[in-house]
C-alpha cells in the first residue's frame, strides 16, 4: 500500500492567490462597466462653433490716402483695429463716446495693432501722408 504523500513543512496547502486574482479582474471588470455611466459626457463643439469662437468678425474696413475721418462703427468690448500706412507719417485717434484719444503716431511703412477695451460707437481720425488701411475686428 501506498502512503499519502505529504506537503512539505512550511508549504500552505491551499493559495489564496487565484481567489485574489479572481477578486481583482471582477473589481477591475466593474469598473470598466460603470464608469462611463458615472463620469459626465464630454461633448466636442460643432466645426461651426470652433470656428465662430476663433474667427474675428469684421465691423468695418476703411483705407484712404491722407487725412480722413471714418464712418462711425459701433463694438463690444473685445474689438481690435488692424492698421498699415505706406506714407512718411500716420496718427489715427478713436473718437467716439468715449473718446479715446491718439492710439497710433508712427511714420515710415507700419503697420500694427490696437486693442481698446471700452465699448461703444467710434470713428477713427486719421491723418496720414500717403495711403492706409484700417479694419476693426470683434475679437471676443
């Protein structure tokens, strides 16, 4: 007859270990099942929206060759006026309520960018030697 063949000393005789393995895959499982449910959904904006945020409208565009003073365009704050001159001098004030003063007084070929805040109906007088360009944007 044959004797029962025995564990080594020290040696447990049953693992724990694929019970936690078990345990883990199912918490795991779980957890890929639920979250979507759970987590709030995240939605892209249109191709249109994208754009609308991060295209500037266009209020108004002047150009002129010397002095000038623009038809009134009415902004929210946010607005920029682009500006290029090819003559020997340019000054362009915003008038308006409020008025804003003199934003610009340059000479030479320039160009650049204003940003006034306020909102409001302006103009712009502009005085320049040789022709100019002006375009206001909303840009917020």
């Amino acid at each position: 007859m044959s004797k029962p063949v025995r564990a080594p000393r020290g040696t447990p005789r049953s693992s724990k270990k694929p019970l936690l393995l078990a345990a883990a895959a199912a918490v795991l499982l779980l957890v890929a099942v639920l979250a979507p449910q759970l987590l709030p959904e995240r939605t892209q904006p249109s191709q249109e929206e994208s754009a609308a945020e991060t295209t500037p409208e266009v209020i108004a565009e002047f150009e002129g060759e010397g002095d000038e003073r623009t038809p009134t365009f009415q902004v929210e704050e946010g607005w920029q006026v682009h500006w290029s001159s090819d003559g020997g001098s340019f000054e362009m004030d915003v008038i308006g309520d409020p008025g804003l003063g003199t934003l610009v007084t340059d000479g030479g070929q320039v160009s650049g960018v204003a940003s006034p805040v306020p909102a409001g109906q302006f103009a712009l007088d502009i005085r320049a030697e040789g022709p100019w360009t002006a375009r206001v944007l909303q840009v917020d």
